[in-house]
C-alpha cells in the first residue's frame, strides 16, 4: 500500500476512497455525492486527483488480494491503522470523517463492512463510534 504525506489532502482522500469501497463495490450515487459535497475543495485536491486518489487505491487493492475483490476492499487491520495515522489533525479528520458518512450513506444502504469502517474510524480519531445497523 502506497503511503502519503501526514496530513496531506492525498491522505484525507485515500480514506474517503476506502469508505467508497468499503461494501465492496463502488456505487455511483455515492460517487456523485463525494463530488456534491465538494470533496476536492474541502480537502484541497487539484480537479480530477480524488479520481487518481480512488485508482491508486483500487490497484493497491488488486496487487495484495490475488485477484478476489471482495477480499481486497477489506483492508487488514495494520494496514488501516497505517492509513489512519497519516491523519493527525483534528478538523482533517473531522472534515474526512464527514465525507465518509456522505459516501456511505449516499446509496441509502449501510452494509455492515461499511459500520464497521465508520467505528474504526471513530475510535481511532475519538469520535462517536459511528453508526449501528437497523435490528
């Protein structure tokens, strides 16, 4: 998995990205509504880099999963914890943080992948453990 910069609006982007795929596939609903909700400007990437940001990960993805993506969108546990400390910032990871739940519940379904990733994210950043599954 490539690394970025602390703090780097790559960084915030790459997490954003992980939240896309995070149910193992990329919707367009949720697609549209990182770019509505001005994801480039709020995170300070050029135009069209989120879209490098999202490729680069994918294949990052397809390199370390031989090939089975339902295995590839999930991310070991080292592995997030690394992409996580590329954060260090308070508001970045408030600002990533709300992109998320914009991504994941873009599509009006919140798969269990997709909680799972929002908690982590909120623990590791002492947040609000994110989101519950309806019973």
């Amino acid at each position: 998995m490539r690394t970025y910069t602390c703090n780097s609006p790559q960084a915030a982007g790459r997490i954003v990205a992980i939240a896309l795929l995070a149910d193992g596939h990329l919707s367009s609903d949720e697609l549209a509504a990182v770019h509505r909700a001005r994801i480039a400007d709020r995170l300070g990437l050029a135009p069209g880099e989120f879209g490098a940001i999202l490729q680069g990960l994918c294949e990052d993805l397809l390199t370390s999963s031989h090939l089975n993506w339902n295995d590839a969108c999930k991310l070991d546990s080292d592995v997030m914890q690394q992409v996580m400390r590329e954060l260090e910032d308070p508001e970045l990871r408030a600002e990533v943080l709300n992109l998320c739940h914009v991504a994941v519940y873009a599509d009006r379904h919140v798969a269990e992948s997709e909680v799972a990733l929002l908690a982590s994210l909120g623990r590791a950043w002492q947040n609000e453990p994110g989101p519950r599954l309806p019973a």
